[in-house]
C-alpha cells in the first residue's frame, strides 16, 4: 500500500513524502524519536533532521485545497 509521511521536527517544520510504501513508514516509526531518522526510498538512503512525529496518510495530499 502506498500513501503520504508526515515528517514534523521541533520547530514544526513539515516534510512530507508522497508515494511511499508502508514498510518504509514502519521503518521510520521504529526509529527513537528526536534522533536521526532514516529510510530508504528508491533503494537510496535517505536522512533526516530529528523529528518528532510521524504521520501516516493513506491517500495523497490535495495540494489544490490551498495548502
């Protein structure tokens, strides 16, 4: 299943990744928050500031809604 990540740091900076698979989501959750989080995407590693929280979308986000 594939669906949008939510990345969101201290400063309530927001990352988002569309179109990734779930695996990679559970693989990011396990991760101790606050730490570096890393996954990979496309068979390439991929490295993140500290976040905070995770979410998972299943859909996409409608970015004509006016984000």
């Amino acid at each position: 299943m594939k669906g949008t990540a939510l990345l969101i740091n201290d400063n309530r900076i927001v990352t988002v990744l569309e179109n990734i698979g779930h695996e990679v989501y559970e693989e990011m959750k396990r991760q101790k928050p606050k730490e570096h989080i890393h996954c990979e995407i496309d068979k390439k590693k991929v490295e993140f500031g500290p976040i905070t929280k995770i979410v998972w979308l299943k859909d996409n986000v409608d970015w004509q809604y006016g984000y």
